[in-house]
C-alpha cells in the first residue's frame, strides 16, 4: 500500500473541526436541559421561533457555549480556507504549521474561556492573537500564490 504524508497543516484544520464538534455536542448537552428547565419545548415553540428569542430566558453559561459554537462557525472559516490555499500550494514551512497550530489551540482556549470564565479582557486577547495568527498565515498565502 503506498504510505501519503499528509501536509502537515491538514492536522490544526482537523483539530479544529474536530473541536467544533465537541462544542456542539457541549451546546446540546446545556441547551436542551435548560430548555426543560425553563418550559420551552420544541412542540411549543412559535413557527419560525430562533434561539434568540428564547436566550434571555436560559443561564448565561448555557448561552455562552452557544456564542462560542457561532464563534467557531465564523472567523474560523477563514482559517480553513487560508489552510487549503497553502496546502494547494504545497507549503510544508514550519512557519505556516507553527501559526496554524498556534491559531487552533489559541481557539480552543478562548472556546474554554469563554465558556467556563467569560470576562472579556482575557478572551480580546486570545482573540486578537488567534486573529494575528490568521493575518500572518493569509499573508504568507497571498505571499506564495500571487509573488
């Protein structure tokens, strides 16, 4: 069988869904509890109801794991693409993996605290050096597919 050496920015992409997931499953395991707890039923909802119109009624660490999960669906896409990009282009640098690792594990820190601590001082922080991270790497895109 012939032995394929992934591009090594394939494994902080993997993670990182890897870890979406798991917050998903964290979303469900407190929303729906919390539902009940609450009295709202799926059954009972209004038709086109959205989470947001039942949020104010929920704890706050309940909606926090939501925000987070959103947080993951957005600015994270970037990174995926950002990823592609270098991996179509045949970028093994270890520059690249070193900020795409920072990048991933910088996330799932500020997913942990932003779910379980959430003062905004410390999660601006992760945030913007998660987000200076993803800067260098799409520069270094544009650097080896336009130059």
């Amino acid at each position: 069988m012939l032995a394929i050496n992934p591009n090594p920015l394939l494994g902080p992409a993997a993670v990182l869904v890897l870890w979406s997931l798991v917050i998903l499953l964290w979303l469900v395991a407190t929303r729906f509890p919390a539902f009940a707890k609450a009295g709202v039923t799926l059954s009972s909802a209004p038709r086109g109801s959205r989470y947001a119109d039942v949020e104010k009624t929920l704890p706050p660490g309940v909606n926090w794991v939501s925000h987070n999960y959103t947080h993951l669906m957005e600015q994270p896409t970037l990174f995926y693409a950002v990823v592609a990009i270098l991996v179509l282009a045949g970028d093994t640098s270890a520059v690249n993996v070193g900020f795409a690792w920072t990048y991933c594990g910088l996330r799932i820190v500020h997913s942990l605290w932003q779910i379980l601590v959430n003062t905004i001082p410390v999660r601006v922080l992760l945030f913007t050096l998660s987000s200076l991270c993803l800067l260098a790497l799409a520069v270094n895109a544009v650097r080896e597919t336009v130059f």
